[in-house]
C-alpha cells in the first residue's frame, strides 16, 4: 500500500456541499454519541485562500496536545502545481475531519473511538487496545498510532480547550485567519454563515463520510485525476535517534 | 485542465509512514489487554497529555477564570527578526513555556488589535469563543514562533561561562567561573599557554594612533570590534558598553549579510545611507503591489504581519500582487490565482526589469507629474501631496567642470554669500526653473517647477550644461530598449509593459517592494531603481501606498524620565571604521597615493555609501590587517562564519589563528559556527528570558514598541544575589572591574539629577521602561493589581519597587502587562495621509552616490537608479570572469518557511522539515537527468558542496535554489565536550548544504574578499556562478 500516494490524493474527488447537504447522523450512530453538549455541532470551515503555509497551526498543535515527535494531528500540505506550463503553490490545510458518519467509529473493537453529542470524534486512551483498526478505516490519514502510549491519536477540535470556552490551538493561531471553528447548531456562527453562502466542499464525498470540516476555494487542481507520476518529496536525512520514523499524519 | 506534476513541498516527514505504522502495530499486538501502558498513561484519558487551558470563560456569563500555576505574560518573540510581540503561557512551578501565540495589543501579531487601555482581563475573553471574538482577534504566532521555545531547553544550550581546551575549534571546553572569566578577559595575560594576550585594560588606549602617520583610523581602543546580530531590544546596552564606555568605533550588526543591499538602494533614495530608511507597502489598503526579491507569506519582516493582511486582501478585498523572484514560494496561492501571481527572473537583473518598467512609464506619460513637479515640501503640501522628491531639481552635468555631478545651488548662481562651512550645506538651496524656464531656489518656489530640463544655464561663472534630476534617470533608462531590458532579466517585454501598466493604473495605491533578493553583485542599484518606482508614483505616505512606519518610543534616549543616551565620562569614538564607511579621498593612504601620481586603486574598497558592513571584518580587516588589524573581537549572538557567503573559505585560518587574532569572545547562548572559534563562550539568555525594548523595522504605521521581559527565570548559571551569567550581567562586571564610566553605582542619571546605579539589567531596562511610559502626549495609566497577577508581572514586582520611584512602577508594569507601548490602531493614517510621514524629500538624484567614485577604479558612480550588470571591485562584469559557458549554473538564496539560521537546533521544525532539497528546474533537470530526490554536486569558484535535487516547475531556469538555515556544523550538528562531558548526537542538526560555504571571493582584489556589492558592500547570494552535476547513485 502506497500511504504517501493515498496522501497526494486525498483531493481527489472534492465536490461542493451546500447547507442543504448537511445530512443528520444515523440514527445508531447518534445513538451511540456520548459526552459533549448536544446543543452544539463543532465544525471548521478552512479558507484556502487565505492559507499562506506557514505550518503555525501544525507546531501549535504539537506545543498545545505534546503531540509527540515525528507524529501531526494536523499538517499543512504544501504542492507545487504546475498547469499549462505554468507553476504556482497550492496549500491544504489537513486535519480529523469530525465526520457525521466517521467510518474510524465501527471497527472500533473496545469503544475506545467514540463520537461526542457535540460532534468530535475522540479516543478514550485508556479504553484503546491500539489494534490499528482506525488508523486503516480512516480515509483521511488523520488518525496514527501515537508510539508513546500506544493508543489510537488523532485531532481532538483541542476539545480541552473548546469546552473551557476557548479556540483549538490551530484556529488561534492560524497567521493569515485561514481556519475558522465554530458552531454549526447556531445558525448566526460563522461557519453556519460560510457553509450557508460560500458553497464549500469537503475532501471524498464519495466515502459517504459527511465531513464536518469544510474548504473554501479548495483549488480545482487538487480535484482531478493526476497525470504523469506525482513526484512527493521524501528527505533522505536519517530519523532522529530517539524516534520512530517519520510519517505525515493527518 | 490537467496537471502535469505534482511535488509536496516545505512539509516532507512522508517517508517511512507504512514501517511506522507496522512497528505501532505489532507492538501493540502484544499489549491487546486494553488501555495505554500505565507507566505512559496521558494525564487525561481524551486529550492526553494536553496540560489544562491558561483559563477558561464562561459562555454565558463571559466571566475569565485564570488557571491556577499558569499565566500568559506579553513578551517578543525572537524566532526571526520581526522580533513579534507574543503571548507566553508559562507553568510558573515548573519555570517552563508551555505555549506561545500572539499579544492581542500587539500590531505585528494581531490585526486590528486591541485598545491600548484594554485591561489583560478583557484581553484574554478577547482570544476566546466568547460571541466568536476569538475569531475576530486572532493574535497568532508562526510556525517557527510556535517552535522557537524548544530553544529554551535545548541539550545544545551553554548555561556555564566556558574557556576553550586546546586549539580553537578543538570542540573541547573546561567551565570558568565568572569572576574568573571577567578577569581574563579584562586583564589579559598568557591566558592559553600560547604567549601573552593583551586584555581590554591594555587595550583601551583612546590616546595613542594606531597608526601615527595616519591619525584618522583613530586610537588603538578601535582594535577592539564587537559583532552583533540584529537588535533584539538590547543593543543601546551593548553600545553603551563598547561605543561610549570603552570607546571602540567598532561596534556593527549583521545588515551587510542580511538585506544591506536593499537598504543601501533604499537608504539612496531616502537620503540617508547610513541609517537606510526603508518604507513598506500599506497592504491594508494597496490595490497593487509588486514584490521583487521578497516573498510576503513565505517569510520576510514584519513575517506575520505581511501575511495577514496579504491573505485577507486577496481574498476579502481588493489587493492584487506579483512576485518577481527567481523561486516560486508561499508568497503565491493558487486559490486565488487571479489576485496572486508569480514571476520567474534572472537573478540578479531586478535593476533590468524596473528600469524597464520606468523606460515604459516615461514613454507613456504614466508618472505622477504632480506629486514630482513640486520642488519642496510646502509646495507639496498645497498641492494635496503627502510628501515630495527632487525630480525638479538641477544637477551640474558639465564634463569636467568642479562641480559636475554636483546639485546646482543657490551660491552657484550668485543669489547668496555663504562661508565656507555653510556653502552646499541645508541654508545653500537648490536651483530649479519656473513654469518661464527661470531658474529660481527650490525653496521659494510655490508651484511646479520644470520636470524636465537639459542645456545650458546661465550662471555668474558662464553658461553651465545642467539637467533635472527626474532628466537624468530618463536618460539612464533609454540606455536600453524595452527589448533589451527583457533580453537581460528573462521577463518578456510585454510583461514588463503590463507590470509597469498595472503599476501605474492604481493612482497612489500601488506600491513596489524589495527586500533579501536584492543580495546580489548589483543589489544597491537594483533596489534603488525598486524605490525610485514608487518615487514615480509619488506614493510615499499614502494610503495604499507605500508607508514609513509609525517609528517606536525610544527607551535608551535621555528622558523623559531617565537619562539612558549620555553619561559623564563617555567616550565618543573616533576614527575609521575597519570596513571604511568614508570616502577613501580622505584618508592618508590617499593623499600619499595622489603624491606618488597614482591615486587609485585603493589597497581594498572604501564605502562611503554604505554603514558599517561586516563583510569587511573578517576579510580585509582581520586577514590582511586593512586599514588596521583586529586584537579582540566579540561576538554578540552573532554567526558570520555562518551568515557570509565565501567567508570560511577567506578567513577561517586567520580566525583560528590567535597570533592573527589573540582574543575571541562569544557571547551566544548556543555554539554557533562562529563562537565555536572562540576563546570564551559566555552564555546569554534566551528568548523570554531576556530583557528587552524592541522595535518593527518598518511595515507599521503607528508607534510601537515590544517589551521584552524575564517571565521564567534564566537557565544559565545563578550568581550571587539572584543574578543570572548573561549579556548584561558580563558587560557590566566588566566594566566595573575595568573601572569604566557609565556603569556601576551612580551610573544613571534622572532629569531631576538624582543618581542612580547601573549594576543589574533591570537597572537599565525597567529605567528605559520609564521613558517608555512617559513618551507620548501623556504617560500611560497605571497598571491595576488583577493586570500585575494576571499577566504574570507579579514576578517582577520586586525590582519594579526596588529599581523605580513611587510614581513610576505601576506605569511601566502597565507597559510590560501589555508586552509593549502600542499606539491605537485607528491613529495611523489621518485621511489618506499617513500619521508618521518621512518629511524630507525622496532623491530621484543622490548626489552623494552621484559624486562618490569607486576607490579602486576611480570613476564616478551614477547618481540615478540604473542597470548595471554584477561585477566585482574594479567594476569588470562577474560573467566575464566566471563565465556562463564554465558555469552555467546561478545559485540563489531562498528564504525558509519554518527554518532560521539559528533555530536549526528546535527539533519539531525539523521534523517537519528535516533538510533543504536544492530546486532545479525541470528542464535543465531533464536535460542532465536528474530526478527528485538525486544526489547533486554544485561547484562554485568558492567550492563545492553535495546536496539532495529536488526538480521543480518553479525555478528559473539556469537558477538553483537553497533554502537558508541549513547545512549546520555547529549547533548540535557537532557534539562538543564541555568539562568532559558529550553533547547529545543529534547529526539530523547539519542536514542540507548552506549556500554560504559556497560564496565565492572577488578575484580582482589584491587580499582575502568576499563578493560583495560595489557601493552597498553588502554580501552576495543571489547569483553566485556555478556548474551543477548528477552523482552517481551510492552502491
């Protein structure tokens, strides 16, 4: 299995939601939610365009969970595109997608991975046997095997910080205001508002996995097939001594 | 459309994903029985090992409710140069940051940012969910910021003052105390059983020349230099200690290798090349703007706050910009690829696309005649401009004449009587020619005045040939056709016609940028022909256009409180700098020259257009002892061995050398590529443990000073009574054993004549803090109790009531809870014009770069902007001794996203970007067959280096790219044995190749060089002549 091209793609196949997309969870799953306030739906709207890769939101995730080394709850892919001859950079900001129909949440064995009334999608660290089951389910790289505990990792929307009634730590400090977290239940949020009038989309509809983390001026390049072979930068540079080797998660 | 390549850059850390995932697997195959193994087990069974929020808010109530153990205190960053104003969350018990994001009050961090009176309370709700404020005020901190405070605690870090074992660079150290290390250093003797070193009692001689028969290098004490890096709030300390208390001339940062050359271009056209003012684009209300040589979004200063308002105007309103530079970067984002555009050119021939550019705008009427036509401020000001040149004004073009090149005057036409000293001076004016083609002082004149003028003028001594100053840069760019300029850069004529089109289609909101890319063998010409663009659109203090910054609220001034500038005793220093910022015709060495019939070359360049350049120091000063030698050279957080391209190659032998050099004194908190030479390494503080007043280049348009303020206590050595081993606390026991004025018990004087001591850092900066509070029209309020406890300055109260009067405490507290003195947002611009204007005029002409010659050709330099290709010292073009068919090849600089030069050792930047490919485009990579990922050799004449390929669309072709901040020998890359003990192996520090170990020397001066521009002597990277080949791939 080639991950590194399954990240190159994850694009592919991008397709606009409007507010009228935005379905209800099943109904087991719903049943299933546990935690959280119902009253709210945690979502992100990311605004590629005013992404500058910057990789502030990448460390600060790391400084604020102590993610540990070589592993990313969330990373900003960053491509050279080239069409017509012509070269430019294209940023995608990646992270857990806090899906209304997650597919990391079924073959979960223990219960480990469960869904929040709110909408986050969380790992109970003591309950995670860390059998790798998700990591493989999840269509969006988001989730790894954290190699100090063992267990299932992945973006939590910094629920720490959001229940004490502060901003994931990416949204915080996102330089050029990319990232923008909010409720989807109130309908004067603003990313109600961005999801209502700005016709987002999400990466693989087609995986039915109603993502609740939504882009804005996702570049159409990063939609079609890819022609040629994508060459992906991979550094040559040894791993670090005290840590497993690289991998870009999320 | 279809894409025809795909490369994931900047972030890599790919590789070995599907090996980590089976090792994560198997492993916990074996631990099925549930749950993290209890010895790992997170502090909390969801967000792990998260520690709790600095505070929390009640969505309801909006109620604050602080974490016990934690604070959140306002201080500067010191990740780049921008030097941000951030906010530190900090476990008080455990004297360690946890997390650092950006100070809401703070212009560089946040936009619009806070009300200086907002009370810290209110400035937390302000980050937070709360009605989505948060959103709105979104202060932040970059990638690198976020990273920086791993610098902290760093295994590299050195925390005890070290005396080197063995030869310098034997990487073996032995621990002194530090009285011990002040008294070596002050007294000298035979210090490393190599013969006697002289100490800085014996060098501090202010009376004796250190050359009689040239008595303007001045007194021995200039044998002493301290190199510095960029002043992050400490420097008037610094120079108090080498400039006015012992007395050196010597004292010079680290601008000659970092951007000299755009601010010597801009220093041109701003009238001042000393200081070097530069003006920003105001990219909160530009329409258009033109980048050249610098990558908003992709790094630069202010780094965050150019992004910000950059991705908001493509997106939410109505900028439009391109870059010129050889590198595509994150200054372009394909999401809004109609507002973001890149364009590929030539290193190194920026002067040839503007000059082509401003040939188009004169051809087609699309200057700014009245912003140029009025000959003086008044006249500007009626005329509803913000600001005004000397485009009208009259030069002496006469060939042969005196006075030829010079501005024609007031004296010269007979209308005043000036002595001597008066005579071309400020009361001397400028001549220009009324609508009636009279000639008529610049001053007096109250319309506008010709704008073009060439032919003889009458004057008391004859008919004089004059031109206006706008005629001659007319002129200067017919000398090529569009075609001819397109043929130099590689932009086609029809794009340089379109950017010069889009440039001037904006009125005043557009705005022309330069910055790094200007380090070229041409760079002071290109960026003077950049600024002279926006000097044609009269943009200078507009709204939209270009802005000159709201300036700071200077600390180390004489008052209002404290008298921090002067002091009885202080030396002033004399002499010749060692990089010979004066015109060579007033030295000795020129007059004996002239005797002998010969007058130029002289024995190396002078730069009398220039500041002090560091470049020179290393080379023709410390190798060949030029115009005088080194005896002992401090290096302050400095790394030149690192930073010049072509230095190591020049000097590392005269550097390791003590008989060249008998004392090396670094004080770095890290063993850099510079201090790892040093005799004595004392250990300074970093980041949010140091003091500090620190100030944004440029880019803001109200005033703005960033504290800078101990909120975890240093980790370098204790001394007695609380002190920490760190800059201050070494230069001021030096100079108290060294009995030096300006330090010590009565050393800081108030207005009211009160006497005070200088004798810890607080002393001097919470006393500069005073004069901050007490800037402005009125002194701040007072800080209130909850702003002291919740912003963490509780942990200074005590030196603020032992340092500060009465009155004075509770305002500079006020000050430091804030993280600087801000000015409110609103009071930028008054209309369209800007709050904080630069008031003198803009030079179309500068005379004193029009009548400076080269000291080695003895010709005269153009006084415009123009294109001139890169050449060396005696002016031959650099292709024609290196030339394309040996090296086809340019290497550029490009600047890092995540990466600095000194923050290589922060091991989670390098994780996400573990070494820096080189970028070579994609058909000259075909056509050597070459693929991603290839092992390289690029030669230069200055040597050769390996590297990793990486085959890009976005490269020049003929260009190969190299990010800075990588190919480390220091700084961890190497393990040093300090007191027997091993530094960590972490050999992931020298990943990549550092494109200044292949810098090449200038091959037509007589003595050790580095390639550097011919006025700005700024170092050259863009540029550099190179071949380039595929190495076989390793068995």
């Amino acid at each position: 299995m080639d991950r590194s091209r399954r990240n190159f793609c994850l694009g592919a196949g991008a397709a606009a939601v409007g507010a009228a997309a935005l379905a209800a969870p099943p109904a087991d799953a719903a049943a299933a939610r546990k935690g959280g306030d119902p009253a709210n739906r945690w979502a992100m709207v990311v605004d590629v365009r005013k992404c500058v890769g910057c990789q502030a939101c990448t460390v600060a995730c790391i400084m604020e969970n102590a993610v540990p080394a070589n592993s990313f709850r969330t990373i900003v892919s960053t491509y050279e595109v080239t069409e017509g001859g012509r070269a430019g950079t294209a940023m995608l900001p990646r992270l857990c997608n806090h899906c209304e129909d997650a597919p990391c949440l079924p073959v979960c064995p223990t219960g480990a991975t469960f869904q929040r009334r709110d909408g986050i999608v969380v790992v109970d660290n003591t309950v995670c046997v860390g059998c790798g089951y998700c990591v493989q389910a999840c269509p969006y790289d988001a989730r790894f095997i954290n190699h100090e505990t063992r267990t299932a990792d992945k973006c939590t929307f910094c629920v720490h910080r959001v229940d004490a009634g502060l901003l994931p730590a990416c949204v915080e400090t996102c330089v050029g205001g990319a990232r923008i977290f909010g409720d989807l239940n109130d309908p004067g949020s603003t990313v109600s508002r961005l999801v209502r009038t700005q016709a987002p989309k999400v990466l693989k509809p087609g995986q039915g996995t109603d993502p609740r983390v939504f882009y804005i001026g996702l570049d159409p390049n990063l939609e079609g097939k890819v022609e040629g072979t994508p060459t992906l930068w991979r550094p040559s540079a040894r791993p670090h001594a005290h840590a497993p080797a690289a991998k870009e998660h999320a | 459309m279809s894409i025809t390549r795909r490369i994931l850059l900047k972030t890599s850390a790919a590789g070995g994903a599907l090996a980590a995932f089976a090792a994560g697997f198997s492993d916990t195959a074996r631990h099925l029985v549930g749950g993290a193994r209890a010895a790992d087990r997170p502090d909390d069974a969801i967000s792990g090992n998260a520690p709790p929020p600095e505070f929390r808010v009640d969505p309801a109530t909006g109620t604050v409710t602080p974490t016990p153990g934690q604070t959140v205190a306002n201080v500067a960053c010191l990740g780049c140069t921008t030097l941000c104003g951030v906010r530190v969350r900090v476990d008080t018990a455990a004297n360690r940051v946890l997390r650092v994001a950006g100070n809401p009050y703070s212009p560089l961090s946040t936009d619009p940012f806070l009300p200086y009176a907002t009370p810290i309370r209110e400035s937390f709700a302000s980050l937070t969910r709360l009605g989505e404020r948060g959103l709105q005020g979104r202060s932040t901190a970059c990638g690198r910021g976020n990273a920086a405070l791993e610098m902290l605690t760093s295994p590299f870090r050195v925390t005890t003052p070290l005396k080197r074992v063995g030869p310098r660079g034997s990487g073996r150290w032995e621990p002194i105390a530090f009285d011990r290390l002040v008294e070596e250093i002050a007294e000298g003797g035979d210090l490393f059983g190599e013969g006697p070193v002289d100490g800085l009692r014996g060098l501090r001689d202010l009376k004796t020349p250190i050359d009689p028969a040239a008595p303007e290098l001045g007194p021995q004490v200039n044998r002493v230099a301290l190199l510095s890096s960029v002043n992050d709030g400490r420097e008037p300390f610094v120079r108090r200690f080498f400039n006015q208390a012992l007395g050196t001339i010597n004292v010079v940062g680290h601008g000659a290798y970092c951007g000299g050359a755009y601010r010597s271009g801009s220093g041109a056209a701003f009238g001042d090349a000393k200081k070097m003012p530069h003006a920003k684009p105001d990219l909160r209300n530009a329409e258009f703007v033109l980048f050249i040589g610098t990558a908003p979004s992709n790094a630069g200063n202010p780094f965050k706050r150019q992004a910000m308002l950059l991705a908001r105007g493509r997106t939410d309103g109505v900028l439009n910009y391109v870059v010129v530079d050889p590198v595509l970067t994150n200054a372009d984002n394909r999401a809004t690829a109609d507002r973001a555009n890149w364009v590929p050119i030539r290193p190194g021939t920026d002067g040839a696309l503007v000059m082509g550019m401003m040939r188009w705008m004169f051809e087609n009427g699309r200057i700014d005649t009245r912003y140029l036509s009025q000959p003086n401020g008044a006249a500007a000001e009626a005329a509803g401009e913000a600001g005004w040149c000397n485009a009208t004004h009259l030069v002496i073009v006469q060939k042969g004449h005196p006075r030829e090149g010079r501005m024609l005057r007031a004296s010269d036409m007979g209308w005043v009587t000036l002595d001597e000293k008066e005579r071309y001076g400020d009361r001397d004016a400028f001549v220009v020619l009324a609508a009636d083609g009279a000639p008529v002082a610049h001053d007096a004149h109250g319309g506008a005045a010709a704008l073009f003028h060439d032919g003889a003028l009458e004057t008391p001594d004859g008919a004089l040939a004059v031109k206006t100053a706008l005629t001659l840069l007319r002129d200067e760019t017919m000398r090529l056709e569009l075609s001819g300029y397109a043929d130099v850069c590689g932009v086609p004529a029809d794009v340089i016609a379109g950017l010069a089109r889009e440039f001037t289609a904006h009125g005043k909101k557009a705005a022309a940028n330069a910055h790094g890319g200007m380090m070229a063998g041409n760079g002071f010409y290109n960026a003077f022909g950049v600024v002279t663009l926006n000097t044609l659109i009269g943009n200078l203090n507009h709204k939209g256009g270009t802005i000159f910054g709201g300036g700071r609220f200077p600390d180390e001034q004489d008052g209002p409180r404290y008298k921090l500038a002067s002091f009885p005793g202080q030396v002033k220093p004399s002499g010749i700098a060692i990089s010979r910022p004066v015109p060579y015709e007033r030295s000795g060495e020129f007059r004996a020259a002239r005797a002998a019939g010969r007058p130029y070359p002289a024995k190396a360049p002078w730069y009398p257009n220039a500041p002090q350049l560091t470049t020179e120091y290393l080379t023709s000063g410390l190798v060949d002892g030029y115009p005088y030698g080194l005896k002992a050279l401090f290096l302050w957080n400095s790394n030149p061995v690192y930073g010049i391209p072509g230095v190591r190659a020049a000097a590392e032998a005269a550097l390791r050398d003590p008989a060249t050099l008998p004392l090396i004194v670094a004080i770095d908190p890290f063993i850099n590529e510079s201090s790892a030479l040093a005799d004595y390494i004392v250990p300074d503080t970093v980041l949010y443990e140091t003091w500090g007043w620190a100030a944004p280049w440029a880019g803001v348009p109200t005033k703005t000073t960033t504290a800078r303020w101990p909120v975890v206590e240093a980790r370098t050595e204790r001394l007695p009574g609380g002190r920490h081993v760190q800059m201050e606390t070494f230069l001021i026991a030096l100079a108290m054993r060294l009995g030096l004025p300006g330090f010590g018990p009565d050393a800081i004087e108030d207005t009211e004549g009160n006497r005070h001591p200088l004798e810890r850092p607080e002393d001097w900066y919470l006393r500069g803090g005073a004069n901050v509070a007490w800037l402005g029209k009125q002194p701040v309020p007072d800080a209130t109790d909850e702003d002291i406890a919740l912003s963490g300055v509780a942990r200074l109260l005590p030196a603020l009531k032992a340092t500060l009067k009465d009155g004075e405490w509770r305002k500079v507290a006020f000050v430091l809870a804030r993280g600087g003195r801000y000015q409110d947002d609103g009071e930028g611009f008054a209309g369209d014009v800007a709050t904080h204007r630069f008031k003198d005029p803009l030079l179309v002409y500068n005379e004193a770069v029009g009548t400076a010659r080269s000291s080695i050709t003895g010709r005269r330099w153009t006084g415009t902007a123009t294109w001139m290709e890169p050449v060396f010292a005696d002016g031959t073009p650099v292709r024609r001794v290196h030339t394309p068919e040996d090296w086809p090849f340019q290497v550029v600089s490009a600047k890092s996203v995540l990466v600095s030069a000194y923050t290589i050792a922060a091991d989670r930047l390098r994780h996400l970007h573990p070494e820096n490919p080189v970028g070579i485009n994609a058909d000259d990579a075909r056509r050597l067959g070459i693929a991603t990922g290839d092992r390289i050799r690029i030669a230069t004449p200055g040597g050769s280096a390996t590297a990793t390929a990486i085959v890009r669309h976005g490269v020049m072709p003929g260009v190969l790219a190299v990010e800075h901040g990588f190919g480390h020998r220091e700084y961890g890359a190497r393990p040093h044995v300090i007191g027997g003990t091993r530094q960590p192996d972490v050999p992931e520090i020298g990943a990549g190749i550092n494109l200044n170990d292949l810098g090449i020397a200038d091959p037509t001066r007589a003595g050790a060089s580095v390639w550097v521009d011919p006025i700005a002597g700024s170092a050259v990277r863009q540029g550099i002549p190179a071949r380039l080949e595929r190495l076989a791939v390793p068995a």
